[in-house]
C-alpha cells in the first residue's frame, strides 16, 4: 500500500471523502460495532479505506472486543466500542 492517501477510489475513480464510520462486525453470533473510526470513503460506490496500518489495527480491536464478549456474557451478543 502506498505511504501517500490515494485521491481517488481504486475500483470506480469516483473521489474519497474523509469520513467518521461505524462498522459491525459479527461472529458466531456475537455482534461488535466500532463506531468514531476516521476513514476516507469513496463518495461514489463508499468502498472504505483506512490510513496505512489503520486497518490492522480496527482489526486487532475486533479481536479484542469479540475476546471481551466471550469472556463476559453479561453483553448479551453485543459489544460496542467508541472512538473520539
Ligand atoms: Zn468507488
């Protein structure tokens, strides 16, 4: 992946937008939402993409996050996370 932010979406061209997203993950039944994450979305088909290493890291708080509703069951099939 290049170091540089792309200007444009590589599978339409159409132009990114620097947005806050929220993203639901699912997995066995258990349901994460992370909410606060900044990403450029492509205004045209809103395929997202993260800054380098940002998607790494959403995925390793994922991670964390279905580990945390395993470990507590008191969530009830759902966990949320905000970043601000
Ligand atoms: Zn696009």
């Amino acid at each position: 992946m290049n170091k540089l932010m792309k200007a444009a979406c590589s599978e339409c061209k159409g132009k990114l937008r620097r947005r806050t997203i929220t993203q639901d993950f699912e997995r066995e039944g258990v349901k994460v939402r992370i909410s606060g994450i900044k990403a450029w979305v492509c205004s045209r088909c809103g395929e997202i993409y993260f800054e380098p290493g940002g998607a790494d890291k959403v995925a390793q708080a994922v991670n964390c996050l279905f580990a945390l509703a395993v470990a507590e069951r008191q969530h009830k099939g759902s966990l949320r996370a905000r970043v601000s």
